[in-house]
C-alpha cells in the first residue's frame, strides 16, 4: 500500500492537474484512527463535530470507548501499514503504543509477538505476515490478506490486488517455513510457477494468480 509522496503530486484527471496537499495522507489517517478509537455510534455526527472543532482551531477529546475492545481486523492492520511501513524495522514499544491506542486487546498482540518469536527490533513486513495469519484460516488466506494490504497498484482492485514477486517470495517463504505441513520442494514449485507468471505481468503477483488456481497449492490445507 503505498503512499503519495510526501512533497505531494499532480496526478493526471481528465486532462486536469490535481494536486494532493502533502499533509492530506497523514491528516486523513490521524482522523481515521480516531475514529476506529472513539467508535461513535453515528460517525455523520462525529465527523461533523471533529471538523468543526478543528477548523475554528479548538482542541478535540478523542477518548477510546472503554466498553469497546476493538479486534484486530483487515481495515486496522491497513492503517498499521500505512504508518509503519515506510521502516524496514519497528521497535516493539512502538507497535504497543499504537496497539494501545486503537483500544486493542494486549493478548492478542502479545499472542502474534509470541508466534513470530519476535525481539525488541521488528521487521515489518515480517510481523504484518503474522498478522494476516493470525486473522486466516491457512497460508493462502494469509498471504490474500496481505496482497490486500501492500496492494502495490491503485488499478488493480477488488477482488483482485498485486505485490511485486519479490515482496510475495519475501512473505510466502517467512510464512511456509515456519509451517511444518509445508516442504521446501513445495516452496520451490510455487515460487517457480508465480515466477514466470510475475514475469510475463511486469513483476507482479496477483491474488488471482493463486486464489482458485487447481494448479497451485500454497499448503496442504487450501
């Protein structure tokens, strides 16, 4: 998922140059964050009030719904991404903070750290995999999510999404070698196959290279 670049850029529409303020993307993520947060129940009416209070430059309580623990869904680990993926490695202490201001449950984050036997220093990418495996059932539902996720082209849409080949051997690897139902002769097939699929469709990956290929397995249980 990548982001507009930060000096902002004119982006061809209709024979018109559009440009994107550089503070639209991080302006639009602080609200969406606080809102995930506040879980309003009429986000209209807080949107309304959020804005108000911001353009005659009055301070805004945003305070967690303390009856609402949020689970950690697809559309949260988007806007993980969005924030942390421009770093190769995060601190713990900084995912926990951010964990903890999205008013999620520490076991769960506690249980992901745990699986993917993370230490103080986090590669990003490599925790975002745990993420999106705890979230799916196998390997492929998994790596699904994640192409949702780092979707590396805006007209590549849903149900489809695309990652360079090189970010999804990264991810399928990580993955499958920590799965014991998976050899490496295995890893070698698919990453073989998806190779020369990238190779013909300019180095891409696409969720429907493998979502219901009969000729592609990416576990034993998919």
């Amino acid at each position: 998922m990548s982001r507009p670049n930060s000096s902002g850029s004119g982006c061809s529409h209709t024979g018109m140059s559009v440009h994107i303020p550089q503070e639209l993307p991080d302006f639009l993520l602080q609200f969406t964050k606080d809102a995930i947060r506040a879980q309003p129940e009429d986000i209209i009416e807080y949107s309304t009030a959020y804005f108000t209070a911001m353009v005659k430059g009055q301070p805004f309580s945003v305070k967690p719904n303390p009856e609402t623990k949020l689970e950690l869904t697809n559309e949260i680990l988007g806007i993980l991404h969005s924030q942390l993926s421009e770093r190769e490695t995060v601190r713990k202490l900084e995912i926990g903070l951010i964990w903890k201001s999205l008013n999620m449950p520490e076991n769960t984050l506690n249980h992901i750290l745990s699986m993917g036997k993370f230490g103080e220093e986090i590669e990003w990418n490599k925790f975002l995999a745990s993420c999106c495996s705890y979230l799916g059932k196998n390997v492929k539902d998994a790596l699904t999510q994640a192409c949702y996720i780092m979707n590396c082209d805006s007209n590549c849409k849903p149900p489809d999404a695309c990652v360079s080949f090189e970010t999804f051997r990264f991810l399928y690897t990580y993955l499958a070698v920590g799965n014991e139902n998976i050899s490496q002769s295995q890893i070698d097939r698919v990453l073989s196959y998806l190779q020369k699929r990238a190779i013909s469709n300019n180095g891409v990956v696409k969720v429907s290279d493998f979502i219901n290929n009969r000729k592609l397995r990416l576990d034993p249980t998919n």
